[in-house]
C-alpha cells in the first residue's frame, strides 16, 4: 500500500493539476517511492550499473541494410490499428502535438526519420508528447516501439508511452512504460474525480541504457487480467497479473515523454517504428 507520505505528496499534485487527454500535465502515478510496487523475477536482467547478460540492442540508423528493408509500417501485414514510423508526412499526421515534439532526422532505426520529444531543465510544460484517441474499447491491447533515450535524470522518474482510459463520471485508467530508478516499469493506476484511487508501479530488474536503442513490446488484456513486458527480446513480465481495478474505456494513446518531475533535469527521448493494435 502507499505510504501515508506518498499518498499525501500524490494527493497534493492531484489536486494542483489535471491531467487532460492529450495535454501532459499531471502524472497518474508520482513516484516508486509512494507506491506498492512489483519487482520482477531475478532472471529479469541486471541491475542499473550492471553488466547486462544480453547486449544486442537495435542496428544504429544508417547502416547497409537499411537500404535493403521497405518502408516498417508498409511491410506490417495486415496493419495494426496505429502504426509510425515517422518517415514520411507531418508531425499533425500521427496526433495531436503538446510541448516540444519534433520530427527528427539525427536518428531513426527506420531512416529518415523518427520523433524526438523533450522536457528541458525547469521548462514548466513536463511532457513532450503525440496524443491519438481511438474512441473504441479495448478487451486487450498490444504495443512496441524503439526508444533512444538521449538524456534522463537518474534521481527521478519518466512515464514515456501511455494507454489511457477515460470512462464517464470524470473516471480514468492506465497502463504506462515507464523509467523509475534507472530500471524499465510498467505502471498501472486510475483516478476519479481528480483524485488517485490506486497505482501500482511493477518495477523489473532491467537497467535503462543511455545513448542506445531498445526495442520494447508491451502487452494488457483486461479479459485475462494479466499484462507482459520485453525488452530487447528479453522477457521482463510474462502473463503477470494487473489489478482487479484496472477498468477499460475509450482508448487514448500518448506517445512520448508523458510525463517526468518538476525538480527533473533534462529528459530527452527519440521514438521509431510505433506499432499498436487493441482487439
């Protein structure tokens, strides 16, 4: 259960913001800290600092074989419900922009280009995002994507691609992939009224690596209950289960820097090849 701090500091921002669709203002979850949180298995991966077990990661943009691949999001068959690859047309063309989002050719996985989104020191906006809202009501929902974390406060947290679910009477859900201590987390929380009634942040062991791409396949069923997450091929979560709180509704994606602290230095992320589908 949160501690009697944490859930004081969460009520606090609760009440000083709201988190709107599509504008990134308040975080649902605030910090691991004031959470009850889940650590994955010890085979999960290493520790931040450590060595990792597997080094793979994703080929840097520019190589021979890039030239030899088709576009990613025409060569998926058939196509999932969202996919962005960010080669080709404008920011607006994969949702609505919010704080300091770009369409970047410094570094894709699939050139020329992908998004980069982010928060400067002490900028008072704490999201750099695209939000795409669907309207439908997911039984399961499935996603991956490539992330090259530029910079990022090691201190603090940062909530990167998010799921909303917005239900009536002012009541709203979500699941997140997230960086909380240096490890990657999926966060699972909901709010009513402007105020949190539960947030579970399931912390792996998997350390974050800066300056590197990371491929990361996420997956929720609310029919199962359970949710998975993989990184680089490594299995972090596997059918574990999420909360019976967990509600479904309309569905909002929010791709990018969803959300880090005020007191947060510089965070900076580059996003390629998004695929996402929901049944």
């Amino acid at each position: 259960m949160p501690t009697t701090a944490g859930t004081r500091a969460r009520g606090a921002l609760l009440a000083a913001c709201a988190f709107a669709l599509g504008v990134a203002g308040c975080s649902l979850l605030v910090s691991t800290s004031g959470l009850a949180g889940e650590v994955g298995s010890g085979d999960g991966g290493p520790l931040p600092g450590e060595a990792s077990t597997t080094d793979v990661g994703l080929p840097e943009a520019g190589t021979d074989a890039d030239a030899d691949l088709p576009p990613f999001c025409a060569a998926l068959s058939p196509p999932p419900k969202l996919c962005a690859d960010f080669d080709t047309g404008s920011l607006a063309d994969f949702g609505e922009p919010n704080g300091t989002v770009t369409l970047d050719t410094a570094l894709s996985t699939s050139a020329p280009r992908s998004l980069s989104c982010e928060v400067p020191t002490g900028s008072a906006k704490r999201g750099a995002l695209v939000s795409r809202s669907f309207g439908d009501t997911p039984a399961s929902y499935d996603l991956s994507f490539d992330v090259y974390v530029d910079a990022y406060d090691a201190t603090l947290d940062v909530e990167l691609i998010t799921m909303r679910l917005a239900m009536p009477g002012d009541v709203s859900c979500g699941t997140s992939v997230s960086i909380r201590n240096s490890v990657w987390t999926v966060d699972e929380s909901c709010e009513a009224n402007g105020s949190q009634t539960y947030g579970i942040s399931h912390r792996s062991m998997l350390g974050m690596k800066l300056g590197r791409w990371t491929h990361i396949d996420t997956s929720v069923s609310f029919t199962a209950r359970t949710f998975s997450l993989t990184v680089d091929g490594q299995p972090l979560f596997s059918a574990a289960p999420v909360s019976a709180a967990l509600k479904a509704g309309p569905l909002t994606l929010l791709l990018g820097i969803v959300y880090t602290q005020t007191a947060a230095t510089t965070a900076k992320v580059h996003l390629d090849n998004v695929r996402f589908d929901y049944r």
